[in-house]
C-alpha cells in the first residue's frame, strides 16, 4: 500500500536512489589497486598559484578542477601539428595532485590508463573532424573535443551519477509541468525533435549551474554518440551551440530557476549525500517530509554563510582591483594633467564602491519559514498521491512589458546616471575618475545582485517589498545592467587569467616538471650504481 502512495515521480526518485546505492556498493567492492604517488616538489608554489589564478575565474567553485584540467590540456596537447600525445594523463594526475585538487596516493594506475586512452580518442577525433567537415574552423572543433575530454577526465575523479541522476529527475518534473513550445521567443525557430533537448539544456543551467562542456558531455551520452560516428558527432555539436545561444533557453532557464527551490532541496537532501540520508525511506511520508524540513533550515544556514564569505571576496576584489587601476591609470593621469594627486576622487573611488556592497548587504533578507513550508508542501505534492494539490508553476513568464513601462524604465534609467554625475562634477572629479567611479560602483551593484540569487534560489513564495527594498532595486537597476554587461565581457575576455596562463603558469609548470624529470633521472642513475 505504501509503494501505491508514491507519484511516478516519487517512484523515479525511489529507483534513483537505488541505482546510486547500487553503483556505491559496486565502487566499494572494488579492490585496491596500485595508485600513483605523487613526488613532493613544488606543492607548495603549486598550490599558491591555483588559488591566485582561480580568484580571477568568474566561474562556480564545482567547475575549478574542470579548468585546471582544462588548462594543462591546452598547454600539452597540439592543435596545429598532429603530434600524438604519450603518458599525458599521469603528468596530468602529478600536477592535479601537487595543487592539492587531488589527494595523493589516491588515483589508481588503471583510472591513469582510462584517462589516456580517452586523450587518445579525443585527440584523434579533432583531427577527423578537420577532415570530415571543411566548414568546421579548427577553434570550434578544438573547442568540442576539449570539451569532451576535460568533462570526461574529471569524471574519473568524480563520479557524476549523482549529478546526472538529479538532472534526470528534475527535467522529468518540469517536462510533466510545461510545454517547451509554449516559452519560444518570438522570432526564433526551435524544431519539435529539439524541444526536448532545450528543456535538459535549461535544467543543467539553471540547476546545476552546468557550463557547456558539461552539458555537451551530457547530451552526447544520453544520444549514445560514439567517438567513431564523427558525422553524428559534428551534427549534435552544432545543434548544441545554436540551441545554447537561444534567447528561449535563457527563458527556460530562468523559469527552471525560479522553481527550482524545491528541485535544489530534494538534491540536497537526497543526491549529495554519499550515505543514505538518516536511514530514510522514500515511501515513509513522514520521515522524508521531516527530514526535507532539516534540509531546508540548513540550506537557510549554508546560504547565510555564502553571503558573507561572498561579500568580504567581493570587496577583498573591488579593493584589489581598484587599487591596481589606481597605480596603473588614476594616478599616472593626475600627475600628468595635474602635476600632483587628487585624494579626494581617489579615496571616493578606492573606499565607495567597497562600502557600498557592504551596506547593501545589510538590507539582504533570508527566506520566511512561510517559505519553507511551502518548499516541504509542494515536495510532498511532488512525492506522494496524499498531498491535496498536484505541483504546478508557481511562476509563469513575465507579460510583455506595455510602452509606458519601457519609457519609465529608460527615463529612470538616464535619470539615475545623470544624477550621479552631476555628483560627481559637484565633487570635481575629472573624466577619467568619473569613467572608474561608474565601473566599479557599476561592478559592485552586480556583485551584490548576484549575492541576492543564493537567497532568490531558495524561495518558492513571492515576498512583497518592502519600501526601502524598492527604492534600492529603482536606484539600482541601471548600474547593475552595465556592472552585468561589464562582468561577462570580463568573464569573455579574462585579460587578467590569460596574462596569468602565458608569465606564469606555463613557465612555472614547465620549470617544476623538468626538475622532477631530472630528479627521477637522478635516482635511476643512483640505482645503476648499486
């Protein structure tokens, strides 16, 4: 009778969880194998330097370990001459370990062969692909097999099943809720057949915060795509880069979002845990619900703790950042044009923008816990046939916005610059001075909008505004549109991470390997002699 109390969804999460269990026992049935150890040279330097160069990826910390592999890929495979790759998965697994993204001693010898037999095989399809299609240009098909082989390879470290059953499990919720036909921006053709590919691509960006390589791995996996079929291979590539550039996957995405709180407690209650959650059964109603009830008052705590460590790294970075400016353009202009420097436009734009993100963070609010019952109640209408209402969208798109709306907002949007600047002329601040005090005021408006969404991903009920809520969002629109347009050219360009990859890296990696190269000669040589 229990098992009848489930809704096909609860019986997919049910089924999920066993596969997992089945796959963890498997994986601890395994026995040792030899791993590799790891010389300690370096580690240190290493270790520094990964966590310098990841404060200027604009990136989720899940995807670090896939950029680290990704750079050393880029460094050592040849995408000019075809030169085969040899033994490149354990240098791989060396550096890895020496920037403690793996433990050492921890990779088996036979994950090592895994790894190089698909550098092999994804090295080789480049080169097919090339040969294949001449309309392919050798960046995009570079693209799509690192694509494949960083995701691949960090695979072997990180189980993804987890992962990729969570994503199964939330696109079967929201493709029983909506129709992707329905949210299709005007203008834009989407085929029938690729309907169902846009709703799983919305599902990874939205909930599992997926770059495109790992939801290009995804999709080729689900289409059972071989590395032998290249036609197929190129076709399914193209149809993901058209279909993730789409102004409807970001509108799918966002819809997916503003739902998700639910799909992002189930996840956190249920597919991040390694052991059974609390000995949890699925058809036990009472012991899930309660036990969803904990992973929300957590996920409350975890989110409040992410707020904070987010502001004091947003303004350790507007600090830093606008201090490097300072030393490279404001003060060398001061002293050109003016013969000495002007503190005041200095202090402003060193201390304002800082200080601003940190009084905006003060007007942030937690979800309610009208909120979290809302959460356990629709998980409940998810899971079981007991609950009074089937779940539905609790948010539908936005109305087209009228041409008064559009006219306001372009009105509030001039007005509030002008203001500023004539703010500014009023503090005489120079044209130079007011371009930085507008970028970086700009930069921390977004940086602090961004803070929000790790409260906005947890909410389910709409909160009305309050006042001061809505006089900060009027005053704060416009900068917060260009500090977003300001962070993704950022984020595209990088000029700070490829400086960084080029001075540093490179010669630093190359330095460290050819010193354990020579040391390991040494020893051999040491050996001959006994």
């Amino acid at each position: 009778m229990e098992k009848n109390r489930l809704t096909d969804l609860g019986v997919l999460l049910k089924d999920a969880l066993a596969n997992i269990a089945a796959h963890d026992q498997y994986d601890a049935s395994i026995k040792k194998e030899s791993t590799l150890h790891a010389p300690d040279m370096g580690n240190g330097l290493l270790f520094a330097y990964e966590q310098l160069r990841n404060v200027s990826e604009n990136i989720e910390n899940h995807l670090l370990l896939q950029s680290a592999i990704l750079r050393f890929y880029k460094r050592n495979l040849s995408f000019g001459l075809k030169k085969a790759p040899t033994e490149l998965a354990q240098e791989l697994v060396i550096e890895l370990t020496q920037a403690e993204y793996l433990k050492n001693d921890a990779t088996s010898l036979s994950k090592i062969a895994l790894i190089d037999s698909y550098i092999t095989e994804q090295y080789e399809s480049y080169w097919k692909i090339l040969k294949r299609d001449k309309n392919v240009r050798q960046e995009q098909a570079q693209k799509w097999t690192l694509d494949i082989l960083t995701v691949k390879t960090e695979q072997v470290f990180n189980n993804p099943i987890r992962l990729l059953s969570f994503a199964a499990f939330a696109y079967a919720h929201f493709d029983s809720l909506l129709t992707t036909r329905d949210y299709v921006v005007e203008g834009e053709q989407v085929d029938a057949a690729d309907e169902t590919i846009l709703l799983y691509v919305s599902v990874h960006k939205a909930l599992l915060k997926s770059n495109d390589a790992n939801i290009r791995n995804a999709i080729i996996d689900l289409y059972g795509i071989k590395d032998s079929d290249i036609s197929h291979f190129i076709q399914i590539n193209k149809k993901l880069d058209t279909l993730s550039g789409l102004k409807t996957t970001a509108k799918l995405s966002r819809i997916v979002s503003k739902n998700g709180a639910p799909l992002r407690i189930l996840q956190a209650s249920f597919f991040k845990r390694t052991t059974d959650p609390l000995g949890v059964s699925i058809t036990n109603e009472s012991h899930v619900l309660a036990h969803v009830e904990i992973q929300v008052n957590e996920e409350y705590r975890q989110v409040q703790r992410t707020v904070r460590q987010g502001v004091v790294k947003s303004i350790i970075f507007l600090l830093i950042t606008k201090a490097l400016i300072g030393l490279i353009i404001e003060i060398p202009y001061d002293i050109l044009v003016y013969g000495a420097i002007l503190v005041l436009p200095l202090a402003v734009n060193l201390l304002f923008p800082p200080l601003f993100i940190a009084i905006t963070a003060l007007t942030f609010r937690m979800p309610s816990s009208t909120n979290k019952k809302a959460i356990v109640s629709y998980v409940q209408s998810m899971l079981y046939h007991s609950a009074h209402e089937a779940p539905q969208l609790k948010y539908q798109p936005p109305t087209k916005p009228s041409y008064l709306f559009n006219t306001i907002y372009t009105i509030m949007f001039v007005g509030v610059f002008y203001l500023v600047a004539q703010l500014l002329i009023y503090l005489e601040f120079n044209v130079v001075q007011a371009i930085i005090f507008f970028i970086f005021l700009s930069t921390a408006s977004f940086l602090g909008y961004r803070l929000t969404l790790h409260i906005r991903e947890l909410e389910l009920v709409t909160r009305n505004q309050g006042f001061i809520t809505l006089i900060r969002d009027f005053l704060y629109a416009p900068f917060i549109f260009v500090g977003r347009k300001i962070s993704y050219r950022f984020a595209r360009m990088n000029i700070i991470a490829q400086l960084s990859d080029i001075v540093i890296e490179l010669p630093l990696k190359t330095v460290l390997r050819l010193m354990r190269q020579w040391s390991t000669f040494l020893n051999n040589k040491k050996d001959e002699l006994l």
